[in-house]
C-alpha cells in the first residue's frame, strides 16, 4: 500500500523537477520514451494520435519549431558545436580514429574559434556520438554503442517473459539516447556512475531471469 501511494507521489514530482530544469532536450526525450513505449506495447493508434497531435503543435507554436529546428541560441550553439567537432574529426585520420582525448575539447576543437563574445567555454559538444569520438576516439564510440546494442538485444529476447520491465528498460535506453543527441548524459562522474548502474540493474535481472 505504501508503494502505492509513493510512486505516484515520486512521479508527480519528477515531472515538476522536468518542468523546472526548463531542458528542451529532457521534454524531448520522455516524449520519445512515450511513443516509443507505447508502439512496442502495440499501442499504434494511440501512438499515431500523440504523433499527428506533435504535428499540430509543431505548426502552430513558433517557440516549439525553433527548439526542434534548432533556430534558438541554444540549438544554435549546438550545431556551432557539431561543426567544429566534424572538423576536427575530418582534419585528418588521427584526428578521426583517435579523437582530441579526454577533457581535450576545449583545448584542441572549440578554442581555436572561441569568442567569449559569443559562446562561453564548454567542454563537450553536446552530442553523444561525438561526445565518445572526441573524447575517446572511433573504438570508443563502437565500444559505448556495442554495449548499448547489447543491453536492448538483452531485453528484447525476454521481452515476452517480463513484458512490463522490458517497456520499462526500452524506455531508460530511449532517454538516455535521445537525450543524448543535444546534450552530454554520460560524461560527468554522477551521470556515468548512472548509466552503469542502471544498465548493471537490466542486465542483471533479464540475465537472471534466463532459465538453468
């Protein structure tokens, strides 16, 4: 009964808590996490009703055309970020396979443009493949994306044996990946140390669930 009566408590306010971090980036990927839950669940129509529902939003609110297309400072500032990233990537083959290093983003890809004028000082380009190719070079980008790949071939071979822990599983993974695209959900100590526990918690309770 308590459980009950606390998840929705918890859930109220971790919506409130989204609301007030104002991160469009957040917004879009519980939205994703929807959609995406709910066609695996096999609600499509549902699914097609929130999508021609986005639409409609999308074309009558200016302020949600400029977020999704990039046209504020912010998504501005991000493909400036991207830009700067493929070039350094694109320089030359070292440059592609091994990346800038760790914690070198600033130092070797944003710092030769930097105008404090324009853009403060950021340390990742907010875009999770190149988060892991700047950073730790081709492999790592393979490496992060393997395990990412495994842990949802991992829950979707026992996605019929525990249906409601595999949309839930589905939908972390979704978050964290759309999310991921306009900004940085593993590189800081307590978002990695995160990521690790919650995909160790996936992991361990589809593998476990394997018959001997």
């Amino acid at each position: 009964r308590l459980l009950l009566i606390a998840l929705p408590i918890i859930f109220l306010l971790q919506m409130i808590a989204v609301v007030f971090t104002k991160s469009d980036g957040t917004v879009l990927a519980l939205g994703a996490a929807l959609i995406g839950t709910l066609f695996l669940a096999g609600y499509k129509k549902s699914v097609a009703a929130i999508i021609i529902a986005g639409v409609l939003v999308i074309a009558v609110v200016p302020k949600v055309q400029s977020v999704l297309l990039f046209r504020d400072k912010a998504g501005h500032n991000r493909l400036t970020l991207w830009t700067y990233s493929a070039e350094f990537l694109t320089a030359s083959p070292k440059n592609f396979i091994a990346g800038a290093g760790v914690r070198q983003f600033f130092r070797k890809i944003q710092k030769p443009y930097y105008n404090v004028k324009e853009m403060e000082r950021l340390i990742y380009p907010h875009n999770i493949v190149l988060n892991f190719w700047t950073e730790t070079g081709l492999l790592g980008v393979i490496g992060f994306f393997g395990m990412f790949g495994c842990v949802g071939v991992q829950v979707y071979r026992k996605r019929n044996e525990h249906p409601a822990e595999a949309l839930l599983s589905w939908a972390i993974l979704i978050v964290t990946l759309v999310h991921g695209f306009v900004d940085v959900p593993y590189f800081k100590n307590d978002l990695a140390m995160m990521w690790w526990v919650v995909n160790a918690l996936i992991v361990g309770f589809f593998t476990n669930s394997v018959p001997a």
